[in-house]
C-alpha cells in the first residue's frame, strides 16, 4: 500500500472510529427476551458447563487469525464480499443472536486487519463494541480500546493484538459472569466465520500448487468443529443452539468423507463450504 493510498485509509478509519465513541458509548440497547431466548435462562442452571471444563477445550480453538492468515501469504485475494454486511446488525435482538455475531463480527474484523485493508475497519470496530455493550461486556470495546484502535489503526501487527486482547476480555468477562454459554456462541461465530471465508475466497481463487496446501488448513479445522459442538452439547436444550448443533453436524458428515488432507479434492471443499454457508444464513440473518 503507497503512502498516499495509506493516508486516505487513515483518515477515513480514524472518522469512523470517532463516529463509532460518540454515536455508542452511551447508548446501548434494550435486548429483547422471548421465551425462544433460553441461553439466558440455562446460564443460571444445573446445566451450564464448570468453566474449568470450558478452559479445557476453548484453548485448541484458535482464534480466526491464523487460517485468514494462511491464504493472506498464500496470495488468495481479500473478498469484501465474504463478510458479514455491517447493515445486518439490527437484525440482532436476542442474546443468543448478539453472541454468536459478536463472534462473526470478530473474524471479518480479523479478516480486515490481516489483509491490511484498514479503511474497512471502522464499521466492524462500531459494530463488535455496540453487540459487546448490548450483552453487557463494556471493557472489552472501552474507550482505553478505542483509543488503542486509533493509534495503531495502520499497523497490523499492533492491530492484531488490539483485536486478539478485546476478544480475549471478552471471554473472560463472560466467565467471570458464568456466562459461559454466551462465551460458547462468540467461539462458535469466529470458528464459523473464519471457516466461511476461507472455503469461499479459496474456492474463488484459481488453484495452483503453491496454494493447494490451503486444503491442509481447511481440513484441519475439523479438529476445532468437534470441539465447538462438544461446547454447544452443554447447552442443546436450549432450541437455537441445538438447531446450530445439528447444522455443525451435518459440517461434520462432509468432513468424515475425507480421509486425510491428502485425499481432500475440490468437490469435497465445495460440499464443505455449501453446508457451511447454510449455517452462517441463518446466523447473519437473525433467524
């Protein structure tokens, strides 16, 4: 990126930083409760998880930089197109909803600061601090953050670790209020996210031998699938996450047809990415 192309950047990101403090520091929204809305409700039960038990298995989860990461230096192009709109965010009224997008959210943020395309930021910056302040977690987008987000606006490698440290401060927020439910659902929307792009960019981009080992990474991510289901098994009597449970099975079914990433040709990397795709719908879409 020249100077000039990097000025004009952040410029209009340091703008849409400034609009995202004034426009959403105090305000946060009333969340709607409906009875459809039992996360809420379980995290108060006998059946949330001890998050001793949530420590054990959310560090194997690797957050989405690492597979954006690969196809950025295996030269797969960045596609706006791929992430979530940024318009989507009033379809978010209930917890679960909040949640989970706040994890998708988190990734396409990923996405922007690891292909370095700064002046995308902002809106995704302004969205994860209003769905982070609306589930009630205001220091993981807190004005020491923003201002973070300001100062490093142009370096990835700073940026990188901002947005590792508020997803971070998040998590733990959600577990020091035994919200570990909620803290299973920004996992499962970064995983989802992260996988989504990268099934979509890499089957956009034409093959060749140097990025084919992309199909390692993808088939990788089956380890971090199961691991996100035996999350979400804690709280399936809860409908919407059972119904993402069956979804994320269903993800699982395509993967148990390859049997190393060896074996893994384009056919099965688009079955991947449709059922995948199917998912994340449902998600953007506040359904």
């Amino acid at each position: 990126m020249n100077r000039k192309a990097l000025l004009s950047s952040s410029v209009f990101f340091s703008i849409l930083l400034i609009a995202a403090c004034s426009s959403d520091t105090n305000v946060v929204k009333e969340t709607v409760l409906s009875s459809t809305d039992s996360i809420s409700l379980l995290e108060n039960k006998s059946e949330v998880v001890a998050t001793t038990n949530y420590e054990m298995v959310i560090s194997d989860i690797p957050f989405p930089f690492e597979i954006l990461d690969n196809l950025y230096l295996k030269k797969v192009a960045y596609n706006e197109k791929a992430m979530n709109e940024v318009s989507n965010i009033s379809k978010y009224n209930m917890y679960y909803s909040k949640a989970i997008n706040l994890g998708i959210y988190g990734a396409d943020l990923s996405y922007s600061v690891t292909y370095e395309e700064f002046q995308k930021m902002g809106a995704y910056v302004k969205n994860t601090k209003r769905l982070a302040e609306e589930l009630n977690i205001p220091y993981a987008f807190d004005q020491t953050m923003m201002d973070k987000y300001s100062k490093y606006k142009d370096n990835k490698d700073s940026l990188t670790k901002i947005v590792y440290d508020s997803y971070n401060q998040v998590d733990r927020a959600l577990k020091k209020d035994d919200r570990v439910g909620m803290a299973a659902l920004v996992v499962t929307g970064s995983w989802l996210e992260g996988l989504y792009i990268s099934t979509k960019t890499f089957l956009d981009a034409p093959k060749t031998a140097d990025n084919a080992s992309l199909y390692k990474t993808i088939f990788e991510q089956k380890q971090s699938l199961l691991i996100v289901i035996k999350l979400l098994e804690e709280y399936k009597k809860d409908d919407f996450i059972e119904g993402v449970i069956n979804e994320l099975k269903i993800i699982t079914s395509e993967y148990n047809t390859i049997t190393s990433d060896n074996t893994m040709n384009e056919k099965q990397l688009i079955a991947i990415h449709s059922k995948v795709k199917a998912l994340r719908e449902i998600i953007v879409e506040g359904k």
